[in-house]
C-alpha cells in the first residue's frame, strides 16, 4: 500500500488507494489485509474525509525543543498528552471555524501517526509493526483559553480544530521528513521530523502503556517552532516531505 484515503460518494463511505489521482476501492479490512478493485474510480463527484475516523484523537505537546522555548515551558520528562475529540476532525479542503473573534487562535503543523492493530503496553522497538501509517495535521489552538486553563482539551477541542490528511502514506519513514506550514503562501514553520524529542515510536509505546491504542487512532506528534495567530480568509498549507498537502482555509 501507498497513499490510502476514506471517501464517500452518496451514501457510500469506502477507503482507497490514491494512485496519480486515481483511487482504486478497497476491499476488505483498511487495516487487515485488503485488496483493491483493478479498475480506478473517477474521482468527479467524490468527497475526500479525513483518511480514517478514529476512537480517539490524542496530542502531544512540546514535543519540539525550539517550539518548547517559544512558549516559554521547560521540555517534559515523558512524553506530554492529551486527548483531542474526535469532533474536531475536518478533512482536507475543510474550513476551520474560529469561535471566539476576540480570542487568539494558532495555527499548529504536526506530523500524525495512525494505528494499525491494537496495541497495549508496546515496547518502542516493537512499536513500527502497530503503526498503519503517517498523514499531516494541525492541532490549532485557541490560545486565550489555554492560556487562561491549565487542562488544553478544551482549547484545542473545538468543531474544526483538527484538520486531517488528506491521506495516509504506508510507506514512509517518520523521521527523515521536512516538515512546513505555509499561511496565504508565506513560509512560517519550518522543520525536520528528526528534531522531535520523543520519536514516533517512543511516543505510541509510552502511550500505549497508559492507554490502548485501537486500529485507525490517531496522534499528533507535536509543532514546530514559528506558530502564529490565524484570521478570516486565511489559506493554510501543511507540507510534509513525501505527502499531499494538507489544505484548509478559515472561515
Ligand atoms: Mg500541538
């Protein structure tokens, strides 16, 4: 497998691998072992969702040792987490909705790992054979409530929130990737996979011993530095080496 996503034409929700544009169906398990339809579906007419729907959506934050000083926090010992709701997933193309006009509120790009089996107190050397893959993300945040709370569910929870994929690559490494955010096409985080703190696979095994993973579960692996508020009207891009972009304007 390659790039696969989750698409839905009326009532049909199906996944698919994308292959220069053309999506060939899936059958079976997304996360088994499935097999395609040789004939490529016409994507006229086909909406892209976010590439899978998960249980739950967790985030992990400071995770990014520049992005750690530009909030003005010390670097946790073990991996910083919590939970996201699912409800805050758009896919790409989706438009973000800020709630509050007063409040201030960030874009965040991050790199997501998706599970692939279920997984429960996994070691890091283990943990590569549970991921089902890689997509790009944002985790935005409204700053106003954070800053004012000391729980980030809240701030970070809210409908839109969690822009995702648009599709998830099977066949990447995590860790060798550039990884951009882009706003009304200027260029504001710039970064490499390599320079997170806790690495993909440490990441989900600690999870994994405080948390079950399930197939098709999310994580965000954290931001770099250079986040930045967003307004109306704005056109955001998350380029991750290897991947589509992901990209969502503000409503
Ligand atoms: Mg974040």
């Amino acid at each position: 497998m390659a790039a696969i996503g989750r698409f839905q034409k009326g009532d049909d929700i199906f996944y698919a691998k994308v292959v220069d544009g053309e999506l060939f169906k899936l059958k079976g398990d997304v996360f088994g072992s499935p097999s395609f339809q040789k004939r490529a579906t016409n994507p006229k007419g086909i909406k892209t969702l976010t590439p899978v729907a998960p249980s739950k959506v967790i985030a992990v934050g400071l995770n990014y040792a520049d992005h750690a000083r530009e909030s003005g926090k010390a670097l946790p010992k073990t991996p910083l987490f919590w939970l996201k709701a699912p409800t805050s997933l758009i896919p790409d193309g989706g438009k973000i909705e800020i709630p509050f006009q007063d409040h201030r509120v960030d874009y965040e790009a991050e790199l997501a790992i998706v599970i692939g089996r279920r997984m429960r107190n996994v070691t890091a050397n283990a943990a590569a054979r549970y991921i089902f893959g890689y997509t790009s993300a944002q985790d935005i945040s409204d700053r106003t409530i954070q800053k004012a709370e000391s729980q980030w569910a809240r701030a970070k929870s809210f409908d839109t929130f969690t822009p995702l994929g648009p599709y998830v690559e099977t066949k990447i490494d995590p860790h060798k990737l550039t990884i951009q955010l882009f706003q009304n096409g200027q260029l504001r985080q710039n970064s490499l996979t390599g320079q997170l703190i806790f690495n993909c696979f440490e990441l989900v095994s600690f999870i994994s011993t405080n948390i079950t993973l399930l197939p098709g579960d999310v994580i965000l692996t954290g931001t770099p530095s250079g986040v930045g508020p967003i307004q109306s009207g704005d056109k955001l891009e998350v380029r991750i080496q290897g991947m589509s972009p992901l990209v969502n304007t503000v409503k």
